[in-house]
C-alpha cells in the first residue's frame, strides 16, 4: 500500500492534479473538502456546523475531519493506496493520521508539496468563483483568511512529515501537464 498527501495553499491545484494522479494510479481520493461539501448538501447536522466555518476561511474542528477520515479508512479496505487531498491541515490531524494508518500497518510514503504564489493563488480562486458556486471563492476577504490560516495551522504539517525526510516540493505553477509529469515522476521513483 503506498500513500500520499498532496499538499498545498488553497488553489494550489490539489484537486486537478488528484484527478489525474487516480486516473493513473488507481489510488483511493479522500478530499476532507469534498467530503464536507457533501455533507453541506445533504444538510447534515455536520456539514451545518462545518459551513459556518468554512464560509469564513476558517479551518474546521479537528475532531470533525478526524472522524470523517477514520470512516472513510474503514469503509475502503484492500485499496492500493490513498490519496490524502486537503488532509491533514494541522499537527493534531497529522499525528491522529499517522496513528489510524498505523492501525492499518500502513505509513504515508511521501507528502508531495506544491509551491505556488499567493498572488497566483488569490487569481486562481478569484477566478473559479465565478463559476464554481463555492460561496468561500467568491469573496477575496474570504480567499485571503484561507491562506492566513494556511500559513497559520497547514505549513506546519510540512514540518511535521520533514522530520521522516517524506517532503518533496513541486514547483506548480506552469502547466496542469508539466505539473502532473513532476508528480508522477516522484511517485514513480518511490513505488
Ligand atoms: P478544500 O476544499 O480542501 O479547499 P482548498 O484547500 O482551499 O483547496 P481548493 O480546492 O480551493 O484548491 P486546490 O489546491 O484543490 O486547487 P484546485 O485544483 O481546485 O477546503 C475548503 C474548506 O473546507 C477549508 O477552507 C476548510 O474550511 C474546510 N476543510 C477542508 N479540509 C479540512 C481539514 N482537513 N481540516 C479543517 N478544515 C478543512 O485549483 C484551483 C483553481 O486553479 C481551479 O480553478 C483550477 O482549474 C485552477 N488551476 C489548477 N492548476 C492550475 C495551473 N497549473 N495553472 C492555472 N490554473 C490552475
């Protein structure tokens, strides 16, 4: 089983380049930001509570996403691998993530960072906001507080996995393509 964070500011193109790597690779998709807008459109009492943070930038509790990834653990056994989109965002995440994939005598085999710009960034969110309906895109105030508190809770997730040498970071700005390529050809070099 090999599995992977890809990592990221918002609008660092996680999920573009996760469609394509499970294209490929046939690894399982867990996207913590998928699964909580499902749960908004399903007016679950959790997607209610989530909603009031994620339309203000904000992270959602940690025993919220935790839960959600223990589930989904559970409910996809004998896959080849997942694929952790927007997950895990803060130290606690990151050490309850280790802990459930050890139970599964599993480990993360690498976490695959993408460095973009916040101007490229703010431009990219801004952008998709005029189409995707997502109401934390429409709003630069809002696009902002999600980086804030990136650079806040997130960046430290790189710190936490640099301690195993697993962070490798992949410029991504520049075409979805050369990006994909720069992706594959890592985990290609570890599978
Ligand atoms: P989430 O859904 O995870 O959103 P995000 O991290 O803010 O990421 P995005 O989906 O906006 O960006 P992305 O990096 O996937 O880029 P994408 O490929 O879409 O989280 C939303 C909210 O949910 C959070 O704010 C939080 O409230 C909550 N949440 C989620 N997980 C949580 C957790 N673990 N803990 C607590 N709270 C959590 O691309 C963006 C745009 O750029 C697209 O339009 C795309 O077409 C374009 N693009 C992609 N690649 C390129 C390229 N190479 N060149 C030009 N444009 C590009």
């Amino acid at each position: 089983m090999f599995n992977i964070i890809l990592f990221g500011p918002p609008g660092s193109g996680k999920g573009t380049q996760s469609e394509k790597l499970i294209a490929k690779y046939g690894f399982k998709h867990l996207s913590t930001g998928d699964l909580l807008r499902s749960e908004i459109s399903s007016q679950t009492p959790l997607g209610l509570e989530a909603k009031n943070f994620m339309d203000k930038g904000q992270l959602v509790p940690d025993e919220v996403v935790i839960g959600m990834i223990s589930t989904a653990l559970e409910q996809n056994p004998g896959v080849s691998g997942f694929l952790f989109d927007g997950f895990p965002r803060t130290q606690a995440q990151s050490e309850a993530l280790d802990k459930l994939l050890k139970l599964k005598q599993t480990a993360i085999g690498v976490v695959l960072a993408l460095d973009v710009s916040e101007e490229e960034l703010v431009k990219r969110l801004l952008n998709r906001g005029i189409t995707s309906g997502r109401s934390d895109d429409n709003n630069e105030e809002v696009i902002r507080a999600r980086i804030v508190e990136y650079h806040k809770k997130t960046s430290a997730v790189a710190d936490h996995y640099k301690q195993f040498d697993k962070v490798v970071h992949i410029p991504g700005e520049g075409s979805v393509e050369e990006i994909f390529e720069a992706l594959c050809a890592e985990i290609d070099s570890r599978q």
